[in-house]
C-alpha cells in the first residue's frame, strides 16, 4: 500500500488511500521490526555496562533470581516403590527419604543416592555362569575346603541377600564393595561350618543343618561391620569329594545307604515278630492261670464232696459203704460190654434157661445207635 506525508511538521506517514472497502483504518498496523527494536533497547537497559545505571543492576539481581530459582527448582527427585533415597549435603547423611515425590538441595551442595532395598540379589560361590548364562565354570579356588578330618570337600552353594530397608545407610557408606564383601564373608562361613564337620556326615546327615548355620554366621558377621545386609538364604548346590576320589565315595555311600536299608528292614522285621511272640505268651499264659483256676476249683470241690461223704458215712457207716460200693462198680463196669452173675444166697448157679445172648446184643445195639 502507498504511503503519502500529512504535511504536518511532524512528518508522519498515513496511507495513502483507504482501507479494503475504501475506508481509513480506525489504527495503524503494528510493525514487528519496531517491536523487536523496542524490545532489544529495553535489553539492553537491563544489562550492566551498558548505562543504565539503577536498572542495569536491577536486571542482574533479576536474572540471578531467575537463576537461583531454577537451581532450587532442580532438587526435587522421586523416588521408585523399590527404593530408598538418601540425601546428602556436603557429601554427609542427612536422612532417608521413602517413595514419592522429594526434595533436597540440588549439586553441588546436595545429592542422593538411590538404593533398591526390596531387590533379592544373587551370588554364586564356588562357580560361576559363562555370558550365555547356561554352562556353569567350576572355580575350585572357591569351593574346595578343608573338613574337621582332614579331608578336602567340594562345596558349591548360592547367597541370596538383600539390602536392608530399615537401615541402608549403613549399606551406603559402611563398607565398600558391598558384593564382594558379600561374597567374602558367605565364602569365609561356609568354610568354618565345614571346618568344624566330618566328610562323611558334610555328604549325608549334616547337610541340612550347614545351610541355615552358614546363614546364622553370616548375618552375625555382617552385623559386626554394620553392613546393611539381610542375609535370606543359603542354598547347597552340591557338596562332593574331589573328584579324584569321587567314586570310592560314592562306593562308601552306597554301602551305608545298604547298611541303613538292612537295618530298617531288621528293625521291621523285629517290630513284626516281637508283638507276635509276646502275644502268643501272654496267651499261653493265660491258658496256663486258667487251667490253674479250674484244677483248683475241682479239688476244691472234690474235697468239699469227700467231707460231705464223710460225714454220712459217720452217722450210717453200713449205708453209705454200700452205696459207695454199688456207684463205684457202676462207675467202673457200666460202659462195659459184659454181664456178670452173682452167685445165689445157696450157692446154685442162675437157671441156665436165661436168654443171655438177648441180654448181650442190647448194649451193642445201643453202642451203635
């Protein structure tokens, strides 16, 4: 658009025509090169040296707020559900601060260091995984120990530990090399424990009593250097001879294992019969009170009727002779097959006309019914 003078003395420019519809504009158009320029003299007061003098000064002090503001701004840190933070000023503790959304001053001055206490850690002793994480390496130097008989034993076994969330300070700055110390201290237990034990009694009987004493005397020793460890478990892997002699120890255990299966098997044998015989002793002697009580009581009884015989024998000694005499020989030749005859008063034999054989026949015929 042309622009044309006033002709005033102020020598200011208006358009020359008017606006789109042929109308003057109520304002002129803002020009973004004046603003720009308004704005970089404005700066440029601001700045020191450049002679603005009080506001010069006012600009520094302004920028250094702006500046000392961010700085503050960036000492807020979060920390995970996981983790524990400590802050430090000066390089000294100050305090733990838990999850969420925190604050202590920025670097230089401060800093916090970021612990995952919930975290399980793992350390493998006596071997260790190649990068491909499946073929395991043997490291002898670690895992061959001396036991109480002096004998070489082959220990392998896993730690698995955490940091402990109520005090991971001591973690932090009580010891350096936290996984090596780890490591140092589980290497040097095991040692001890198996120290105090016999070859054969580390490969059968005392294998499940070394795991949680090696665990008891690590978390004691770890307490001593106030080491901020938790010690959660210890887990045997395997425990052999060298493997030189390896198989006449795999023998030994064989035959005790036979040994132990034998004297099970006596011992079940025994708990089986032993019952069996006290039973049928306790049964004969019962039988044997028994017969005892029932003899007892027939002789008892025998005498009771003998005295009681006695005493009518007194008072009728004909009588009861008789009577005696006639039971007795009922007693003694009435299951008999025989007839006998009594002579008469006269001396006569009995008539010989008495049908005997008729007399003979009916025992045998009422043997046989």
């Amino acid at each position: 658009m042309p622009w044309i003078s006033d002709g005033g003395g102020g020598g200011s420019w208006k358009p020359s025509g008017g606006g789109p519809w042929g109308q003057k504009p109520s304002s002129p158009q803002p020009d973004l090169e004046d603003y720009l320029r308004r704005a970089q003299d404005r700066l440029r007061s601001w700045l020191p040296g450049s002679g603005g003098g009080l506001g010069g000064a006012r600009g520094l002090l302004a920028l250094l707020l702006v500046g000392v503001s961010l700085w503050l701004l960036s000492g807020f840190y979060t920390v995970g559900p996981s983790e524990v933070g400590l802050n430090k000023i000066f390089g000294r503790y100050t305090g733990k601060t838990g999850p969420g959304l925190n604050y202590n001053l920025p670097y230089p001055i401060g800093d916090v260091d970021k612990l995952a206490v919930t975290t399980r850690n793992t350390i493998n002793v006596g071997f260790a995984y190649r990068a491909d994480g499946r073929n395991a390496v043997d490291l002898p130097e670690e895992s061959l120990m001396l036991t109480g008989d002096e004998n070489i034993a082959d220990v392998k076994f896993v730690v698995i530990w955490q940091i402990d969330p109520v005090r991971p300070e001591d973690y932090a700055f009580n010891i350096a090399n936290q996984r090596e110390t780890v490591k140092a201290v589980a290497e040097s237990a095991m040692r001890e424990v198996i120290g105090r034990s016999q070859i054969q009694r580390i490969l059968t009987a005392d294998r499940r009593v070394i795991e949680p004493a090696v665990q008891e005397l690590m978390q004691r020793i770890l307490n001593e250097y106030k080491a901020g460890v938790l010690v959660l478990q210890v887990q045997l892997q395997s425990v052999d001879p060298p493997e030189q002699v390896i198989a006449a120890f795999r023998d030994v255990t064989a035959a005790q294992q036979d040994q132990n299966r034998m004297r099970n098997e006596a011992e079940a044998y025994a708990n089986r019969v032993v019952p069996e015989a006290r039973g049928k002793a306790a049964a004969m002697i019962q039988e044997a009170e028994g017969y005892r009580e029932q003899t007892v009581a027939e002789a008892t009884g025998q005498a009771a009727r003998f005295l009681k015989i006695y005493e009518e024998y007194k008072k009728a000694p004909d009588v009861t002779r008789e009577r005696m005499y006639l039971e007795t020989m009922e007693r003694v030749f009435g299951g008999m097959d025989k007839v006998i005859l009594d002579q008469g008063s006269d001396g006569q034999p009995v008539v010989p006309f008495l049908p005997l054989g008729s007399l003979l026949d009916k025992p045998h015929e009422g043997a046989r019914r």
